[in-house]
C-alpha cells in the first residue's frame, strides 16, 4: 500500500520539523517548514500532496492539514 508512503504529508513534515529542533538541525527545520505554506498557498489544501506534482490528494479541505498551517504560522516565526 502506498497511501502512506511517497505523498507529502504537512503532518509528518511537522513531525520531522519538530525531531530536527530536538536534535538542533535548523537549517534542515528552515527548508522543511519553508516550503509548507506556499505548497498550501500557490497550489491548495488537500490531505496530502503528490510528491512530484504537488497536487492536492486524497479530501479537500482536510483539516488536520487547516490545523497544521496554523500550527506553523504559530510556532516558526520566518512562517508569518
């Protein structure tokens, strides 16, 4: 089953985010949240997205996805 392996998922880009602060990578933190909110803004909410076109997959609108967003804009501060 591929369903949790390849897509991009704004979850777990948080949750390796959050491993990379704990292990003190920033660099890593910065290109891995930096890239989050314009994949949601240039090319839309979905569950998750397709790792080579980036398309919304999966339901629109997800929330864990809305909720996710807010979480970064609240926790990174380059985010805002």
């Amino acid at each position: 089953m591929r369903y949790w392996r390849g897509p991009v998922w704004l979850i777990v880009s948080y949750m390796a985010a959050d491993g990379l602060e704990h292990a003190s990578v920033p660099d890593m933190i910065d290109r891995i949240m930096g890239d989050c909110l314009p994949l949601i803004e240039i090319i839309g909410s979905g569950e998750y997205h397709d790792p080579i076109t980036a398309e919304p997959c999966g339901g629109a609108h997800f929330t864990w996805t809305a909720a996710m967003v807010i979480e970064i804009l609240h926790t990174y501060e380059f985010a805002a």
